[in-house]
C-alpha cells in the first residue's frame, strides 16, 4: 500500500475490473525481392501504395535483364490492386552488386545510398554559400575585433574578408561575447562603423543539391568544419539517395609576395620594394576545397552495378543475420513486429520458401504465400512441388495470372502470390481474419497460364493446393483456402491465422500484467479481460457455439498453477475457442416430393 507520512486527506485512483483489448492488424504485408534500388541492409521499409514503392525502390523490371527474378513490383502491384494498404519490402541483390560514386574530389566522395546502376543517374550539385555576415567595429589585435553580432559564427569555420577591394580567407579561433579571434592575422583593415558597411566578415559554406531523375534533395549551408551543426556529414545523414565522406582539407598555398613601387630619395630611377603578403597559407574556402570554380561545381556518378543477376542464389534471398541494423533477406524481417503475411514474389526454389516457411513457423506470427512455379502444370508435377511442404503456416497457390506488363505493353504471366496477399488483406478488412480468404475475385487479371477443371481440382483441392479457377459470368476468382498442412486440425488457412490473431492480441494487450503481484485479485482481473475479449469476437462471428459459453473458455486459477509455479514467478492461463471453418463443401439433398390429392 501507499507510505503516507503528513496526516490529511488522500485521494488514491485504482484500477480494477477488465483492460479493454484491441485486437492486432493482420493485413500488414512482408515482400522480399529484387528490385531497381532501395536498401538491401537493415530494416525493411513500409510502403503504402504502388506509387510510394516506386519512389523507393523503383519501377517495373525487364525480363530481358532479370528473368524470373524480375517480379517484386508486379506483385506489389497486384497486392494494392487487390485490396492491400501496407507493405514492408526487403530488396535482394545478387553477388558483385557495386554501388556508384563520384570521383575526382579528394575532400568529398559521394556514394550513391545503396547498389546498383541507377546511381550512375544521381548527380551533385556544388555552389557557394553563406550562412552568416557580419561588421567588424573596432581591432583589438592583428588577430581579433569586436564585431556587431557572432550569430552564425562558430570556431573552425572559414570565413571571408572584404575589405572593399580586395577578398582574403581566415580561420574562426573563436566566437565570444561579440569578439571573433582567427587562427591568422587578419592582414588587412576589416573594420568599418558605417550603417551601410562596404567591409564585412562572413562565413564560408556551400549549398549541395542531390538529384535523381525527379527527386531532389538540397542541403543548405553545409560546411567542413567538424564543429558546426552544418557539418556536411552530420546534415546528409539522412539523405535516402547518396552517402557521403569527408577527407582531409588540402592547405591553401601562401599567396606570392606582391610588387610595389618605392622612390629613392637619392636616386632618381624607380626600384621594385618587396611588401609581405597578408599570412593566410593553410585557410581555403570551402567551395574552392571540394574543387569548385566559378558559380557551380558538377559531380557526376560512376561505377554502378547490378550484380551478375544468372549467378543469384537461394541464400541471396535467406539472408544473413548480421545482428541489429545489419541483416539482409528474409532475416530482416526478425526486426519487423507488424508483418503478418509473407511472400517472395516468383522464386519458386525450395530452399528459399522452406526458408520463409521456417521464418514463420519460427516467429508463431506470420503465413508465407508461396507460388508454384509457371512450367508445372500437370497433376502430378504440382503435387511433387506441395508435397515438399507440411505446416499449417503456409499456403500454396496456382496457376500464374494473365496481367498487363506496361513495361513490355503486353500481357504476361505473373506469380500469383503478390494478388493473394492483398486478397488475404482485403477479406482481412472487409469481413475480419476468420473469413476464408476464398471465393474471392482476382483484380487485375485478365487469363490464367492454365485453365484447371473441376476433376483436376478434385486431386489437388485435398492435398492442400489451392487453386485459382475462372467461372463464366463470375470471372476469376480464389477457389481454395486450405493450407499446407497434413494435420486436419489446421488445414484451413483462416483457422491458423485465427490463432495468430488471437495470440498476437494477448501479448499485445497483457503486458500490463508482467511484474504485477500473483494473486487471486490480478487472476480474476486477467480472467475478465481475455473473456470480454473473445465475447467480442464470438459476437463478431469469428467463433462458433450458440453462447459464449460454447464459443470459448478462459481457466485461470490454483487448477493451472502450482505452488512452484507461483513461487517461480509463473502465472498460467489455460484458453480454448472454438473456430469457425469454411463452408468448403455446400451440399443441398433433394428429394422428390408428391403431391396428394385431398381425400
């Protein structure tokens, strides 16, 4: 209980009776997959439409140039066409993919942010820039003045001086209570208290400006000098289209002694005097460091590469984990909480899907997609490729689709794993994740690669294939919702991701109980919670039973839990529900009915 100390009156909120529990999405998608550009380490990146995916990671692939890998943007396609909202995507590279970069600055290198060659379309942009001015009042030695404002002033910047005729450079030592100190002696008179000054210091920066195609981004301001928030490295960490580093500054070469005419007052001829030059050596601007001449430097890229894309291999798609930030492929996606359903677009290779059937087997949190390849078509060639499969975390769907490719201006035959997916989301959002996402039409497809029949689908249909069948009058629609399954408990897609939604929601929704005090009060709290959370399911129609009680029950209690399990930190919550399945098989018994006359 609370430690009260003072005497008076105190007001104590506490909270009793149910949480109220929301249940998770199930309609996030999870692609991997080649793709023109876009990071290929790290975290996958969310895209919420087809136009978005486009900005990242690029445009429709040829199939001249990448074959049967070339099916990511077509299936992220077909997952909104059909009903999807959000995706995250993990671009795939084949082995000796290079990214671009630019050459022929020694202080900056530009590096396009990931491989591939669209970077040799990236150019830069370099002009010169100030982000600061200022007028110096009054010399307090050959190194400082007091000046009207240090704003902008940082030590380590290079600044300029103009002394109404002539330029010079200098290093900023320091920046104080109005008072700028250089690394050199000014060597020039700086100091004008004019209102309209003709003399000023500012600072010296440039302006770099990124640019791909449509897209542009611009930095402002930027500079070498480590110390300052415009550190040129610090301000372009964010840039989704180049890298950037920085070198060593090269010294400004001292500037040559200059001429000057002297009279001798005992000779009547000229002499040439010498008169020291203002000390600057070792301070160069910026703009003129990085190899800038005149109003704009151009750098352009180089060196990009795809990658031998023949030579790609099932583990370029299984990735690696690398640890946090730096796993590739399907393990990416471990630093991925909101995907729900998975799929590799067309690789149909087995170690690739047993890889991400085991991702979601793993995780106990997803369902994989998986396409059977294009050239199976008989029976039994179809059977060969399901029957290396046995999880109920998995679905198989055949045959490809007929879609329109506006690359090649013709229709082609794409995996139908991409359509499923949104199908998957769309009967997700419309009906909820109980409904079978089947007898559901296929948006955006105009054929399929093989016309099926009934018989056929009498072989396939038990053995976990789900086909995809075109109807007269009713166009082509999903006809099979079973997983890929030899356990009759979990042979329907919706009851498998059913469990998943519910165990998603509890962890989701229990946290607040970690750490709590075991006791029958948090028991009897935790047992009102998860039951008001399924009797909004059951009346929802996710679970089957005429009452909640027949729908599901919740034990909580000394009949889950022993003394060593309540010692041991542990609380046990036994759950059963009652799924609804599909209505796989509709039959109607007619019988003939005679009419009797009125006797």
């Amino acid at each position: 209980m609370a430690e009260y100390l003072s005497p008076g009156v105190y007001v104590e909120e506490v909270e009793s009776g149910a949480v109220p529990m929301e249940g998770v999405s199930t309609s996030t998608a999870g692609f991997i997959g080649m793709a023109e550009r876009g990071p290929v380490i790290g975290r996958p990146q969310l895209v919420t439409n087809f136009a978005d995916y486009q900005r990242m990671y690029g445009s429709y692939l040829s199939e001249a140039k990448y074959g049967d890998y070339r099916f990511l943007p077509y299936a992220v396609e077909q997952f909104f066409l059909n009903g999807g909202s959000r995706a995250f995507i993990m671009r795939v590279v084949p082995q000796g993919a290079k990214c671009s970069a630019t050459s022929g600055s020694a202080v900056l290198k530009f590096t396009a942010a990931n491989p591939g060659e669209w970077g040799d379309r990236l150019r830069v942009i370099v002009t010169p820039a100030s982000k600061a001015k200022t007028q110096a009042l009054e010399a307090i030695d050959d190194r400082s003045v007091r000046v009207k404002s240090c704003d902008g002033f940082t030590a380590g910047d290079v600044v300029e001086f103009y002394d109404g005729r002539t330029l010079s450079h200098n290093r900023v030592k320091s920046a104080i209570d109005g008072v700028l100190s250089f690394e050199e002696p000014i060597g020039c008179d700086i100091v004008d208290t004019n209102l309209l000054p003709k003399k000023v210091i500012k600072t010296c920066e440039f302006n770099v400006s990124v640019r791909f195609e449509d897209a542009e981004e611009t930095y402002l301001n930027v500079s070498l000098n480590e110390s300052a928030s415009s550190y040129i490295a610090a301000r372009m960490q964010k840039s989704e289209l180049v890298t950037v580093e920085v070198g060593k500054v090269p010294a400004q070469p001292a500037a040559a002694p200059a001429s000057a005419e002297k009279k001798d007052d005992k000779k009547d001829d000229k002499a040439p005097a010498l008169v020291p030059a203002a000390k600057t050596a070792g301070v160069m601007p910026p703009y003129k460091a990085v190899g800038g001449v005149g109003e704009s430097l151009s750098l352009g890229f180089f060196g990009g590469s795809d990658g031998n894309i023949e030579g790609t291999k099932a583990s370029d798609y299984m990735g690696s984990d690398n640890g946090p930030g730096k796993r590739t492929g399907i393990q990416a996606f471990l630093e991925n909480a909101q995907v729900s359903i998975m799929a590799v677009p067309g690789v149909t290779d087995s170690d690739v899907q047993l890889a991400l059937v085991a991702h979601c087997e793993n995780t106990k949190s997803r369902f994989a997609v998986l396409d059977i390849p294009l050239d199976k078509k008989k029976v039994g060639d179809v059977l060969d490729h399901r029957n290396m499969f046995d999880t109920s975390y998995a679905a198989l769907y055949h045959p490809w689709l007929e879609v329109f490719d506006p690359l090649a201006r013709k229709s082609s035959y794409m995996p139908p794993s991409g359509a499923m997916v949104g199908i998957y989301a769309r009967t997700d959002t419309e009906r909820g994740v109980q409904k079978a996402p089947a007898n559901e039409v296929v948006r955006g497809c105009t054929g399929l690669s093989c016309p099926y029949n009934e018989g056929e689908q009498d072989i396939l249909n038990p053995q976990g294939v789900n086909l995809i069948r075109s109807f007269t009058g009713r166009g082509i629609r999903v006809w099979g919702a079973r997983t890929a399954s030899s356990n009759p408990l979990w042979k329907y897609i919706n009851v498998r991701r059913l469990f998943i939604f519910v165990e998603e929601s509890l962890k989701a929704n229990t946290n607040w109980v970690v750490f709590e005090p075991n006791s029958e009060a948090l028991w009897s709290r935790v047992q009102r919670t998860i039951e008001l959370f399924l009797s909004s399911m059951w009346r929802s129609g996710a679970l089957a039973g005429a009452s909640p009680g027949e729908a599901f029950f919740v034990n909580i209690g000394r009949s889950t839990m022993t003394q060593d399990d309540i010692d041991n930190g542990r609380l046990i919550c036994n759950i059963g529900i009652a799924p609804v399945r599909p209505a796989e098989f509709v039959i109607f018994r007619i019988t003939q009915h005679t009419v009797e006359s009125a006797g």
